[in-house]
C-alpha cells in the first residue's frame, strides 16, 4: 500500500487517550519518518463535545457517535481507548469487520474477550495490537510474542499494578497503616475513587491472564485466575516482614507446571531484600520473564499514567501503521493454541508466613507446632514477642508446603483454646 498519510480515528480522550494524542503531537516529526508517512487524526470519539480537555484538540475531530469513527471509509486504524468490555468489544469487532486494524490499552476487555477478539482479527487477517494493556509504558507484549518468541517461557512474575505498590511502600517505609496510605494514593491521584479494582486485585488479575496467554499459548481464563487484594495487610505484617528481611508485595505470578498445566495468581506475597522485585517502589512495575534459553530478563518502568500508556499506545499504532504500508496486517496473531489446565490455588506450594496471637503461657508453641506437624508442614523459623504479661505474637515461617495443608491447619489452629487469633497467613516467595 502507498500513502502518504495515515489517518487515525481514536476512541476515547481520558487519561490514556490524552496521552496519545500528546505524544503523537509532541514527537509528530519522528513518527513520520520511522513510519515513512503521516499519521493524522481524522475523528475522536468522546461521551462529552464540550468538556474540557488535557490536551489541545481541534474541536471538529470530536464526536459523540463511536461509530462515525469506525464507520469512517477514511479512517485506517481504530484506537479503542475507552475501557471496560461493553461497548467496547462491540466497537472493535465493527472496526474489525469494516476492514481496519485496531490498537487498545483495554486490559479488562483482553482478558475477558480476548479469545473472540483475536479469532476476528485473525479471520480477518488484521493487527489487534495491545501493549498498552498492561505496565503501561513497560514494553512486555511484543517483546513476548516476539524477541522471546524462541524460548519456552517458565514463569512470569511481576508487580502490575502501581497503585497497590505505591500503598505497600508508604505502608513500609512511613508506617502508615493501609487506610492512611490509600487516602494518600487517592490525594495524589494514583488511586480511583473507587479503589476497588486495584486493592482488591482485580487489575493485577486482569493483566495476568494477558500474560499467562502469551507465555503459554494457552487461554488463561481470568476467572481461572486466583485473586487475593491487600486490605488485610496491617503495619504489623510490613513491621514483621521487615524485621524477619523481607518486602511486602502485590504480586501477579505464571508459571508453567507441566506441559498440560500451569498455576496463575494474585495475592501479596513476602520477598526476600535480595528479591528484584523488592526494591521496586511507589507506582513503578517490574515484570521478570524466565526463558528455557535467555534465563531471567525484566522490565521496568512507570506501569500507569497518561504520557507512559500513551507512549506504549504510540508504539502499537507505528508498527501497525509499518504494516499497512506493506501489506503485513494479521503478521502476529493469536498465538494461543494449546490447551493447559490452571492447577487450583489449593495445589500451589510456596513458604508461609503465619502470625498469630496466643495466651503467654507454657506448651503454647509445641501444641501450634503439633498442628503443624500433623498436616506436614516444616517450620523453617519463629519467632515470638510479648504483648503484655498475658499475650503473646508469633510469627511462623514455614518451608514449602501445599496451601491446602496450610489451609487446614490455620482452621486448626484458630480453634486450639490457647490461641487468640491467626492474624495473616501470606505466601513467601523466593
């Protein structure tokens, strides 16, 4: 294909959306001589004509009708940058099916419509690209479907999601408590209103399935996905992990158990200090990739925000646009055709932390420890300080175990008479 300009219809002027537009304005010059044409917006797609935007626009690109954008003969590449599944899985498919390829930042709409999203485009034989779905402005999507394209990827583990870092890194290193922190997170903007999607997990959720999909060429089904938020760690879990030498950290975990088998999870978990992932801070992401034959490789970066998803968005709309003008739409497509089981979270096995508060008497640590004993769980340390003359906390570290077994013995535990409460059980990650 020839042409001189490339015109784009975008889909949404938010926080994402604003941010494309400013780095396509800002580095115009450049992108149209690494593309070897213009790209030029032809129409953008907002709920509101008038309301104030971040960015300049011209006015008359605006519309409140997605689908004179994707109807548009004369626009040649759809940015979906709305979020959410309905109606954007509606607007992709159009797009689709009126011959465009289409770029999204939408994690939530890859991991739960992925699967017929790609079979379109592949039937179409059209780029659907996504690096903006997930660490933001971290490249990890194309350098898995491609430059580690060659290896047999064992297991991916990151931090994805900025808000949850940023409250666990005010919670650590300013004692705060989890309330205090995510009232901060929200004074500065890293947290929603509604924070639920990020303490809960859920964002961190999404964006694994994405990657689970990818570096197993299997379907990972986000509902597969077990999902465990932050709202229940507390000053004394940060105050004890640091003093026993580890980071607390929300952590989104795949990893390749058999050929027919994978675990995929979210939860927080305890990192040793050496950990690389412990040293990564506030709203930052980290993503480590282990390869058959590169080993571990990672990136890092800003995982959210305007210009850093803007500048991933930018990326994807280059490439495609590459395409177009030499007639390689479709070139990588979905790349999800095996089939693997997610193994239960109650099959997993890692080390444990388990703090608990008991009476302040003799026998108390061997009857815990009998508990232990009876579901085969090796206790690696513990460690014990007085609350007052009558209570005690104790904090166990077990060696791996099967989280069934820790389950069963925590319920065991709770219901021993000399025991007050078992406070927190998290996983420990090496």
């Amino acid at each position: 294909m020839s042409k001189e300009v490339i015109h784009l219809g975008i889909l949404g002027l938010g926080v994402v959306g604003s941010g494309t537009v400013e780095v396509l304005r800002r580095n115009r010059d450049s992108i149209e001589r690494k593309i070897g044409a213009r790209l030029e917006i032809r129409r953008i797609a907002v709920r509101d004509v008038h309301k104030p935007r971040r960015v300049p626009v011209d006015r008359s690109l605006l519309t409140n009708n997605a689908y004179e954008v994707i109807d548009d003969p004369q626009v040649d590449i759809v940015v979906e940058l709305i979020g959410g599944v309905h109606p954007a899985k509606e607007y992709v498919l159009r797009a689709l099916e009126n011959g465009k390829p289409v770029v999204s930042a939408n994690k939530e709409l890859l991991a739960k419509e992925g699967a017929d999203i790609m079979m379109a485009a592949g039937k179409c034989q059209l780029d659907f690209a996504f690096e903006g779905s997930v660490g933001g402005g971290i490249p990890i999507i194309q350098p898995m479907k491609n430059a580690l394209a060659g290896n047999r990827i064992e297991r991916v583990m990151g931090i994805v999601n900025g808000t949850t870092n940023y409250i666990l890194t005010k919670m650590a290193e300013e004692g705060a408590d989890f309330d205090q922190a995510l009232k901060e997170a929200q004074a500065q903007g890293y947290a929603e209103a509604d924070p639920s999607a990020d303490v809960n997990g859920h964002d961190a959720q999404y964006k694994i399935a994405i990657l689970a999909s990818i570096a197993f060429t299997a379907r990972v089904k986000v509902d597969d996905v077990y999902c465990e938020g932050i709202t229940k760690i507390t000053r004394a879990d940060m105050e004890w992990a640091q003093r026993l030498g580890y980071a607390v950290k929300l952590v989104a975990i795949a990893q390749e158990v058999s050929a027919k088998a994978v675990q995929v999870r979210v939860h927080p978990a305890l990192l040793p200090l050496s950990h690389p992932l412990a040293s990564v801070r506030d709203v930052y992401n980290a993503i480590m990739v282990r390869g058959d034959a590169v080993g571990d490789v990672m990136f890092y970066g800003r995982g959210a925000g305007s210009l850093p998803t803007g500048s991933a968005v930018v990326g994807d709309i280059i490439d495609v646009s590459r395409n177009l003008l030499f007639g390689s739409t479709g070139r990588v497509g979905c790349t999800c055709f095996d089939q693997r089981y997610v193994v239960p979270i109650e099959q997993i096995e890692t080390s444990y932390y388990v703090r608990m508060r008991v009476q302040d008497r003799p026998n108390v640590l061997a009857q815990v420890a009998g508990v232990f004993g009876i579901h085969n769980i090796s206790i690696s340390s513990v460690v014990q300080r007085q609350v007052n003359p009558q209570e005690a906390e104790i904090v166990w570290i077990t060696h791996r175990a099967q989280e069934g077994a820790i389950r069963h013995a925590t319920a065991e535990i709770r219901r021993l008479p000399v025991v007050m409460d078992v406070c927190n059980t998290i996983r420990v990650e090496e």
